[in-house]
C-alpha cells in the first residue's frame, strides 16, 4: 500500500511538474514594459494547458491555451507609467512576476564600446558624479538587464537573462552608455526606464543580422562565406542575431540603439548596405516596422594601420541615416586616440537621448541634435567651398580648423588649410592648385574641428567617389613532415577578385604572379598577396614566411598542453612557419596562465650552431613575454646541457599602446653534436597591477623553433 501511495504521489508530482507555466528570463521580477503599448507575454506549457493572467496595473484578466507545441502567447495592454505591480499566471502551477514597472524600454546592442561596463572603464573613480547619484530613490525606477552572451547557428527562442533595479552593484556592472543614455530619457520623462543589453566585445555586424537577409541582400552574401574573424565562434554570420536578439523578438521595446563598427573597418564598402539590412531585419523580427535605430559613429582611434580604413567606415555608417527613423551620434571630439575604449560614455549615451528625445518622442525643443552635416561642395579656382546643413554656422574651437584634405583629379590628397564662411568652409592647398576633391576628418586619427554653435561635431565626409579595395587575401598553407615543403592555397571571399603573389616579399603589384592553382614552396622564402579589384589593389597584404631548418618537420613533445583555443599540432612548433602579429593566425601555441615546455626529437645527430624560438607580446590582449626562456641540448635524450638563459625585460604601462610586437630569442652559439633540443619558458600567469585587467590569467604565446646549421 505504500508503494502504491508513494507511486501514486510520484505520477501526480511529475505531471504538475510536466504541466508548468514556463516563463522566458527575460520576463521576470523587476521588468519593465513599454508603457501605452500592446506587450506581449510568452512562454511554454503542456499542450492544450489552460491558463489565465492577470495584469497589477488594471487588474484585467486574459485567458489562453498552449499550442501543440507547448508555445503560448498573449497581449495585454500596459497603460501608463507607474509601478510596481504583479503579474500572476495561474496554470497548473501560479506564476508571479514582481515589482514590474511600465515606462519606456529600450535594446542597446553593439561591441565593446557598448558593453563595456563601469568597472571595464575603471569603476567609481572616472564615473565620481554617477556614484553619489547610485542610491538616491529615484535610479531605483531604471532597471537593468544584460543578455548573456550565446552563440547559436539556428534562431533560439530562449536566452540567459536577469533584470536588476539600479542600485551600487549592478550600476558598476552595466554598460556605461546604456546607463548614461536611459539616465537622460529618465531625467526628460521621469517615467521608468529598462534598458536591455545584448553586446559583445569585437564580433562584426555580419553576426548580429538574420542570414536570410546576408543571403538575399544584393553584396551581402560576401559574409556568409567572409567573416571578419574566421576562427573565432563569435563572428560567424547571424550568429549573435540567432542566440542574443531573436529570443527578445515578442518584448514590445520603444527602440534600438547601437555601437558598433570598429570590425568592419575593411570592408566598408559592403557596410554601407548590412547596417541598413540589419535595421530592417530587426523591425521585421520585432513586428514594429518604425522602430527607432540610432546608432554611433566609430571615434577616432590609432589602429597602427591603413590611415583610412575608418574614414571609410564612418562613410558608411552615414549612409544607414538613409532608412527613416534613425539618427547617428557623431564622437569625432571624444574618442582617445590611444584608447579604443574611451571613457566620455556620458557625452554618447547624451547624444543618443538628444536624438531619441527629438525623433522617437517628438520633443521639437532641442534646437540641434546632429552637428554640421556635409551638404554641397563649389570648386572655386584654387579652392573648394564646402557647405553644410543642420546648421546656420559653423564654428571652429580655435583659429587652427584641421582635418580638410585636397587632391586634384589624380586623387592624391594633401593636407589643407580652411576658413569658416558662415555655413561653409573654403578649402585650399597651395601642393593643389587644380581641386578636384575634398575629405575631411577621413583618417583614423583626424579629430573634430568644425562645430554647430551647441557644441556638436561635423562627421567625415568626402566629396569624391575614388573606390577603395579593403578585400583580404587568405594564405593556407599545408606542411608536408616527409617532403618538408609547402602547399600553398590562397583564398579570397569575394571572387571577382583577382590575386596576384610573390616569393620574394615586394609587395604585389599588376605585373606580379596570377593565383591559379596551389603553389609549391620548396625553399626559404616571404610569400605576399594582395587581392585586386578592377585593377585596384587591396590596402591589405597578406604575408607568410617559410623557414628551412634542420628541425623542419620533426614533432615537438610538449609537457603540458596548451589551450585548445590556440592549441595548434605536433608541427607547430616545427613547420616552417612564422606566426605573424595577428594572434589568431593558428600559427601560435597559446599557454594561459601556464608554462611551456617542449622537447624536440631531430631524428639522429646533426651539427646544430644554434636554436631559436619566437614569442608574441601584445599585453593590450594579455600576452605577455617570457619572464625567462632556457634552451637546453643532448644527444641522448638523457642528459641536457644548457645552451642558453635569457630574462626578457618585463614589459611596462605603455605597451599597451604599443600594438603587437613578436620577440626572438636565440640559444648561444652551440657548434656541437645534436639530437635532442628542449626549450623552457616561465609564463608571467597574472597581469601585472598596472594593467587594467589586472589580476587576470594572462597568454605566453610560442612559436617556430628553428635549428640551424
């Protein structure tokens, strides 16, 4: 009898457990919903179960039934602002969602500059006014919420979230430009605030957009097979749409607001067309086709590369004010030219509310909201005459109006000089007495000097229609351990494209080798490639070097792992191949936070003079040199003698704006029997206090180990 009651009392409590009313996490304790709207609420439940909602702010109920696929749904309508209330679900089970608030919501998405929290930017002590504002009552009606970040190859219904009232803590662990933006339409309105967040440091806009609109968008089928970043899961088109924005496709929002555009800067030409696609997706996914997007332009910034690549991209970015109902904030005065992160998050999130406050919520007081926009051009024998729009002057903030360049029909650009002329500017270069052309603020470290009397910036602009090749050549090569040479592919994303190479590191021109078929590489040699288009040669060059040495080809014995992420093979280290600066090449053995130890079999006893073994340093991604590497030799494999001990100079604050470097450190002269070769290296482990992310496992990233003769 027992036994019956207690299976009995198992059947009951396995169907009440079958039959719950699941909920989204994005629908959850201290939620905000759009006021005056239709909203939706969502879930899962038994097929065919039954349930009924009832709403805090009017007490109206609402009955529904699961489909057969468990999925419900139902709309409600919110009313005004105010809050808290409760939602109660009553199933087989009874739901409460508490302290809800109605007010306006809005989805802030992006990269890095978009996530980045208070504490990334370097917690209270930059954002002092902000903390003695954290626990006063009225920040206790903005609500927080970060989507966790997820990857996913088909659309998912479901995502990881939670929502938090403002307080200290979750304040500090909040995007700085989302909080500044929301502060702004709370101080306007004084109605609840929630801001959704779902961002992700470094992925490219190709990520964030539905396939089917990469696939069927004239150009944009170039990503399906092109992404900027291909070893790295989070780059992969559509995939960051799938698993962070299409979860929150039935939460009824007021509006978008984006910043994003640092990794596309090589392929602007085709971002001109993705950021409009990507808006209409989005509309269409959200079932409100005039949703507000307003977006940020990319600030200044040294990229140690091409000059131009981000004036391109800010050219691009412009052309999505093409589709109605956007606005772009301009940052050409607050970025940090040595700091990709810069911190004025407050002048951004203000410059996204001027614009929401002016075009989503018709607010017509602000009498600018968009600085200085490039309007018309006049060439005037000598010069140009730029005018502009949205403006009745333009100011400059000193007598010095930088950033203007000029070409004459050859399109090379000199630097030139410009007076305001109330609306315009007239612009001349005693190296260009034929005009042709102008650009202004067009290069990556060119900032802001023309102005609208409130302060806001003019963006770049350029008034000619010179076309630009930023298309990337991709170098494949396959090591053969028994022939020790090279099979070399090259690959291009956009096959109009026509490659050409050559061996002896010249940078490629019309005139060099046409790519055709696989290439055999038999000897030491630099291998360039550059993709050209309609005669044009990419601003890129790809580059690998091969390496002959007397350990090519012979497998490396390593005594703990490296990271599977950077985990390379047996032939890493013995391939004959260089890893350049870019650590995600697939050339390196990354070791976080551990050291390196690798024991070389050369096969038999040859006459070795020395060893060398090359390590990566870019502290800015935690890479750090060897605090000391040992060379060691045997002939037996039994008994080493040391062959050398360095202690690399440890690096200091600065170089984190020194960009990637790559150290090669060689054994002493060695002139003597070898068959064996061990190499040591001591990881740093942690980063050092003074970086800001200190504290954090750091990479010890090893290269070829080359033998020679």
């Amino acid at each position: 009898m027992k036994r019956l009651l207690c299976s009995l009392l198992f059947i009951l409590l396995v169907k009440s457990m079958s039959g719950a009313v699941a909920l989204p996490s994005v629908l959850s304790d201290h939620m905000v919903l759009q006021q005056f709207s239709w909203v939706y609420l969502w879930g899962r439940a038994d097929p065919g179960e039954s349930m009924t909602i009832v709403t805090g702010w009017n007490n109206k109920s609402a009955s529904v039934r699961a489909d057969p696929s468990g999925h419900w749904a139902v709309r409600m309508f919110s009313g005004g602002p105010g809050g808290p209330y409760t939602i109660t679900i009553t199933a087989t089970n009874k739901v409460e969602i508490k302290d809800v608030m109605v007010g306006e919501v809005w989805i802030c998405s992006g990269q890095s500059n978009m996530e980045y929290t208070i504490k990334n930017l370097g917690g209270w002590q930059y954002f002092p006014d902000l903390k003695k504002r954290a626990d006063t009552s009225h920040l206790q009606r903005i609500r927080l919420c970060t989507i966790k970040k997820q990857v996913s190859q088909l659309p998912s219904d479901t995502c990881s979230a939670e929502w938090l009232p403002a307080d200290t803590t979750s304040l500090l662990n909040f995007s700085a430009t989302a909080l500044y933006f929301g502060l702004e339409i709370y101080k306007q309105f004084h109605v609840p605030i929630g801001l959704i967040v779902s961002a992700w440091g470094g992925t490219p806009a190709e990520a964030w957009t539905p396939l089917e609109y990469l696939k069927y968008t004239p150009g944009l089928s170039y990503y399906v097979n092109h992404p900027n970043n291909p070893s790295w899961d989070a780059s992969a088109p559509s995939v960051l749409f799938n698993g962070m924005i299409n979860p929150l496709r039935n939460y009824t929002i007021k509006g978008f607001i984006w910043y994003q555009g640092e990794a596309n800067r090589y392929d602007a030409d085709l971002y001109g067309n993705l950021i409009p696609a990507m808006i209409r997706s989005w509309r269409q996914y959200f079932k409100q086709p005039e949703l507000p997007f307003f977006f940020v332009q990319i600030a200044p910034y040294d990229y140690h590369d091409y000059e131009e690549a981000s004036g391109f991209l800010r050219e691009a970015q412009e052309k999505a004010l093409s589709v109605e109902n956007t606005g772009m904030a301009v940052t050409l005065d607050i970025g940090n030219l040595k700091d990709i992160h810069p911190k004025n998050k407050q002048e951004v999130g203000r410059r996204l509310s001027m614009m929401a406050i002016a075009k989503a919520y018709n607010q017509t007081f602000l009498r600018s909201w968009s600085g200085p926009a490039y309007w018309f051009s006049r060439i005037e024998r000598d010069k140009i005459q730029v005018y502009f729009k949205n403006s009745d002057f333009v100011y400059g903030r000193s007598d010095n109006i930088t950033g203007f360049r000029i070409a004459g029909s050859d399109g090379v650009f000199k630097p030139a000089s410009a007076v305001i002329m109330g609306n315009s500017v007239m612009v001349s270069s005693k190296e260009v007495p034929q005009p042709a052309y102008v650009r202004y603020a067009f290069l990556n470290t060119d900032t802001a000097s023309l102005f609208d009397r409130w302060g806001l910036p003019a963006g770049s602009f350029r008034t000619d229609s010179l076309h630009v090749n930023f298309r990337e050549v991709m170098i494949s090569p396959v090591f053969d351990p028994f022939r020790k040479n090279w099979k070399v592919g090259l690959h291009c994303a956009d096959n109009t494209a026509v490659l050409q190479y050559t061996t002896d590191g010249s940078i490629p021109s019309t005139s060099s080798a046409i790519y055709s078929d696989s290439i055999q590489i038999n000897a030491s040699c630099h291998l360039s490639a550059k993709a050209f288009l309609h005669d044009i040669p990419s601003r890129s060059s790809a580059e690998i070097e091969f390496i002959k040495h007397e350990a090519l080809g012979c497998k490396a014995v390593l005594k703990d792992l490296p990271n599977p992420r950077y985990g390379g093979n047996v032939y890493t280290l013995t391939d004959g191949i260089r890893g350049s600066e870019n650590y995600h090449d697939g050339k390196w053995l990354g070791f976080q936070s551990n050291d390196f130890e690798a024991v070389i079999d050369l096969g038999r006893e040859l006459h070795i003079s020395e060893v060398k073994a090359s390590f990566l340093v870019n502290t800015a991604s935690y890479i750090f040199p060897p605090v000391s590497v040992e060379f060691y030799t045997s002939t037996d494999g039994g008994i080493y003698k040391k062959a050398g001990v360095f202690k690399p100079e440890a690096p200091g604050k600065a170089s984190l704006e020194a960009g990637p470097s790559i150290m090669q450190l060689s054994s002493d002269k060695i002139n003597s029997l070898v068959r064996y070769v061990k190499v040591i290296a001591i990881n740093q482990k942690t980063n050092p206090p003074w970086h800001n992310a200190a504290g954090q496992k750091c990479w010890l990233f090893v290269d070829e180990v080359e033998c020679g003769k």
